[in-house]
C-alpha cells in the first residue's frame, strides 16, 4: 500500500464499501459527499494523486498563475450505522471512498490495485456504487432509480424495492468499471442509478442523489436527514425552470419538447443565470461576520457555500478569513 498514506487506522467491523467519482449530473459524487456530512464520517486515509493525476495547465488568480491541486482520492469511515441491513442480519461499519476526479485511463489499473489494497486490508467483500441514468424525462419529474448487480441474489433486494433493472448497457467511468473489477475479484456489489434529463447531464442533479439515498437508506437501515439536499434540488430545478423560459421567449404555454437548440443553451447557461436567494445571500453574509469575529465558525460558512455550490465564487474572502486570523495571532 505504497501509494496509500494512513491518518490512522481504525479497527472496522465487516464494513461495506461505497465509492464514488464525478460523472453526468454529479450524482454518485453528491451521493458519497452526503454520507460523509450527514453520517460525520471521518478521513482515515488518501491516495497521493501526483501517482494516478498529472496537471493539464495552469490556473489563474486574480492575474497570478500557478499550478492547480491535484485531485483528492480519499477514504473515509463511520462506525456503528449499519445495524441491520437488507443485505443481511449482522451488523457492518462503512467504509467511503470519495474522489474528485476520473484518474488517468492509461495509469487505471495501478489504480484500482491501489484501492483494492484497502479492500484487501479490511476484508471488504460488498461494494456499492452509484450513477446517473439520462434518459429523455421531464426536468421536473420525480426520478426513479435503476439498478444492477453482481449477482442474482443481491438482484433481488433491486425488485424489493421496486427499482428498474438495467437489463444491457454499460455505466461508463470508474462508478461502473470500479464494481465490474471487484466482482472481477469475487466481490459482491451493485450499483444505484438515479434518472436524470439527458438535456442537464452538465448540471449537478441533487434531486437523482436524493432518489438514490432514499433507496440506499432502506437497504442499509441508515437513518438521513435528506432535506438538504431536496432544498438544493428544488434550488436547481427553480434555475432550469427559468431558463427554459427564457429561451421560449416567457412563454410559459409553450409545452412541447425542449428542442436541441434550447438544450445546448441550457447546458452552457445554468451557472450565468443560476442566481442565489436573497434569504441566502443574507444568511452567508451574516455567517462571514461571525466567521471574522471567531474563526471556528468557519466549518458552519463552509457547509453553506458548499450546500449551494458556490464555494469557488466565495474562496477569496473564505480563506481571508484565516489570514486575518493569523495575524490577529501575531
């Protein structure tokens, strides 16, 4: 486990492993992200990306250039939350694996053996893994959710819940190559896939991420708070409305498809037209104030601009925030 760099090393019971990596709409990568928070799972290890990652260009800041940072690949864990699952009777901690980037295809397969180290250390034996499923659907349509499995055992926990089984195709990326690899390796495992309109698949979709951990809870018996996430997915869909609007010229009459044009602006316009709440707006202003006065209510700041996804429109005057902060201490 050369690659691996540890933080600690907790003692696990039979735990289960959910991974994921950014692909259409987010969908697993807001799925995971959600666990961590919700769960308060903690970091226990990472994979050094300068291994499996190589810079494509430079980034520029306020006129300054320099290297980006390269993508995180890291391993989280919450113990005691899976007391009952429908996978079976006994009792499992988890294991979630998150990373903010697709690795390079040429460097996958040492990169796969990376991750299976940690597979093979804590004995894992049940992978689960999640995606988005575009399909031509309403953008306001509640999305139901997909599945397949390594197995026709675990198939069968699909049809308990009413899910729609993916007869053929494939799941592009690592949230799909990964699962096809530890069944490879006598795993067992299955993949979650929420519905998304084929038209946003560039638009983060919270709404597939809730539908996937609503059904994700059940079989595991986790308890979520998933308002959050339902609040952001109202959010987006209120942008999508609007913009569908706009490029229909305000005419909201108009019901027929969405035609490819409209698409293709939708795509590339969400984040220009995508506007905060007001009640928002004044809710992080009034979290920066604090935040000045005493610095350990950052990680509450933090939380909101990520909750909205506007972190990067707010990174300056966060990380300020620490720089004034250290200097008050001088």
């Amino acid at each position: 486990m050369r690659e691996i760099k540890f933080i600690k090393r907790p003692k696990l019971y039979n735990p289960y492993l959910i991974t994921a990596w950014p692909g259409m709409g987010e969908v697993a990568f807001k799925v995971v992200n959600f666990l961590i928070e919700n769960l308060k799972a903690q970091e226990f290890a990472y994979i050094e990306g300068k291994s499996y990652f190589y810079y494509t260009g430079g980034v520029i800041n306020d006129g300054i250039l320099k290297l980006p940072d390269l993508p995180y690949n890291k391993f989280f864990y919450c113990k005691n939350v899976v007391i009952r699952s429908e996978l079976d009777s006994s009792r499992h901690d988890l294991i979630l694996f998150l990373s903010n980037a697709q690795p390079d295809l040429a460097k996958y397969e040492e990169y796969v053996e990376t991750i299976f180290s940690i597979l093979k250390y804590f004995d894992i034996k049940m992978v689960i893994s999640s995606a988005a499923m575009p399909l031509p659907i309403d953008y306001n349509q509640k999305p139901a959710v997909w599945f397949c499995a390594t197995d026709n055992k675990l198939k069968e926990i699909g049809f308990k819940y009413n899910l729609k089984l993916i007869s053929e195709g494939q799941i592009s990326g690592m949230n799909g190559l990964f699962l096809a690899l530890a069944k490879k390796r006598g795993l067992r495992g299955f993949c979650l896939l929420g519905e998304i309109p084929f038209y946003t698949i560039q638009i983060e979709n919270p709404k597939a991420s809730a539908a996937i951990l609503e059904v994700l809870s059940g079989i595991l018996n986790l308890s979520l708070d998933l308002k959050p996430l339902i609040q952001q997915a109202d959010f987006v869909e209120q942008q999508i409305e609007q913009l569908i609007e706009y490029f229909k010229g305000g005419n909201t009459q108009s019901v027929g498809p969405i035609g490819e044009e409209e698409i293709e602006k939708i795509k590339k316009s969400l984040s220009q037209y995508t506007k905060l709440p007001d009640s928002v707006k004044q809710n992080i202003e009034r979290l920066f104030e604090q935040a000045k006065n005493d610095i350990s209510q950052a990680n509450i700041l933090k939380k909101e601009l990520d909750k909205w996804n506007v972190y990067k429109e707010y990174e300056d005057r966060f990380l300020d925030l620490f720089k004034r902060s250290k200097d008050k201490g001088n």
